[in-house]
C-alpha cells in the first residue's frame, strides 16, 4: 500500500460538478493499492499517515483532531520503466482495491479523525492548496 500525504490548507474532491469531500486545515492522502494488501496493512498505514509528525510546529493530524481527505488513486502503482505507456499491473483491481480503501478510512475514524473521501472509481477533480508544501510518501508491505 502506498499513500502522498500532503498537509494542506484546504483540498476538495469533485465528481460530475459536484463536491463529494473536503477538508480545511488538515491532510490530503492519495492512496494506492496493491494486490497483496490486507486489512491489517491499511490499518497500519492510517495510524501511521495519521499520527505522523508533519504538520506546524512537528504536531500530528491526530494531535490536532485535522481533518483527512482520502483519494483512491491506483496510479500510484504505475510502472514508468519501459516505454512511455505506464503498465497499471502492480495496482490491485478494484474489487480488491475498494473495500482496503474502506479499510484504510475506517482504520482512520477508528482513531478518531474526521474523514472525507472521495469516489471510487470515478473522474475526479482533485483541488487543494499544499501547506509547506509538505508531501510524504508512505509505503507499507503486507506481512510475509
């Protein structure tokens, strides 16, 4: 599983002319999802994106209750090594993908944030203005 976490000012999701989520002061966190990933792997990385130091004066987001904006984003796991056509193999189909991006945004409500999401599988507008800018990817390997 990988994720961008971005600090961000404000970020905003729109699908077909409307707002589907969106945050002010908090964390924007694109995520991606590969074909081993479990439940297990997503919890781990939401408590971790989420207690990461990284917002004003080295504070977390759960320090300061910030809220998240969670994106679906399989691109994420694009292989950009031969040729100019990325190959989408390593990111997991969707019926793998979206209930371990439910996973990952229960994990995170679980620990108390406020999270806002966007929509799986759909065109999305993705709009936000980065704090810092501080972006961070995350990855995290499932269990052996």
């Amino acid at each position: 599983m990988r994720a961008v976490v971005q600090t961000v000012s404000r970020a905003e999701v729109t699908v077909d002319g409307e707002s589907v989520g969106k945050v002010t002061d908090g964390l924007l966190i694109l995520l991606g999802v590969t074909h081993t990933d479990t439940a297990a792997v997503a919890a781990k990385l939401a408590a971790k994106a989420y207690r990461m130091r990284i917002m004003d004066d080295e504070r977390s987001a759960a320090e300061l209750a910030a809220p998240v904006l969670v994106v679906s984003q399989f691109t994420l796991y694009a292989d950009t090594r031969k040729g100019r056509r990325p190959s989408w193999n390593a990111a997991a189909p969707a019926e793998v993908a979206e209930p371990l991006v439910d996973a990952f945004v229960a994990a995170l409500r679980a620990l108390g944030a406020t999270v806002a999401t966007g929509r799986f599988q759909a065109h999305m507008l993705v709009d936000s203005t980065n704090v810092g800018p501080r972006t961070i990817l995350l990855e995290e390997d499932a269990p052996a």
